[in-house]
C-alpha cells in the first residue's frame, strides 16, 4: 500500500510540475507574443481557469506528501519526503503571500478596465512563478529521490 501511495504522489505532484513549467516557460511566452489585448485577455482567462484548480492541487500534493512521510516514517527515503513536503508548504505560501494577490487582480481585469501597470504586474508575478516553479521541482525531485 505505501509503495502506491509514494508512486501516485509522485505522479500527482510531476504533473502538477509540468503544468506549472508549461504556463512559465510555454503559455506566457506565447499569451506575451500577441497584441496587448488578446494577451490581457489570454492572462486574466488562464488566471481564472487555474486560479480555480491550481489551489486544490498544491495542498492535494502537500497532503499527499505529508501521508507518505508519516505512513512510510520507518523507511529509507524518509528524510527527502519531509524535504519535499516542507518545500510544498513553501510553494503554498508563496502562492499565498506573492503569487495570489497578483492573479486575483489579474483575472478581474478587461481590455477596459486594466490598471495602466498590468504588465509590471504580470511580470511581478512571472519572476515569483518562476521561483515557485523551482522550489516544486526541487520537491519532485526530493520525492523521486525519495523513491530509489
């Protein structure tokens, strides 16, 4: 049972790396590639969509993390589980503190109604993204670690 557990929070939380490396590296290069309002428009859709599951799947990572740590405490590997876990609890609250407040601007805005700085905001919130998206591979990799 603890071995499904440690490959389905390792996949939960690879996946959930690949979205957040896929909207870093692959969505904002191309939201950022089209006019100003077809690209404020594409961020504030993007930040609604994901502002809606992206909280959900941090914290499902982090329980997830958190059960491993606990159910497999007397196993090899232990120590890279609750690495990766503490580094989970630090994503969520960059999210929190950084990355939230940004976005909930962010998906309320029109091409009509955007604050003259939406784009400083925007790329505020990438430079802190791009933080966060390096702290939770460092947590996959802790937990794949944790696996071998």
């Amino acid at each position: 049972m603890l071995s499904a557990l440690e490959v389905f929070t390792t996949v939960v939380v690879g996946v959930m790396v690949g979205v957040e490396f896929a909207v870093a590296f692959v969505m904002n290069r191309i939201l950022g590639a089209l006019p100003d309002d077809a690209s404020q428009t594409g961020h504030s859709h993007g930040g609604r969509m994901l502002g809606a599951i992206m909280p959900v799947w941090y914290i499902a990572s982090l329980v997830l993390a958190g059960i491993w740590a606990v159910a497999g405490r007397h196993h090899h590997g232990t120590g890279l589980v609750v690495t990766a876990a503490a580094l989970l609890i630090l994503s969520v609250i960059m999210s929190v503190l950084l990355l939230v407040p940004i976005n909930n601007r962010n998906k309320a805005w029109t091409p009509g109604n955007r604050p003259a700085d939406w784009k400083e905001q925007l790329n505020r919130w990438n430079r802190w993204h791009y933080a966060r998206v390096a702290v939770i591979i460092a947590a996959f990799a802790s937990l794949v670690a944790a696996l071998v």
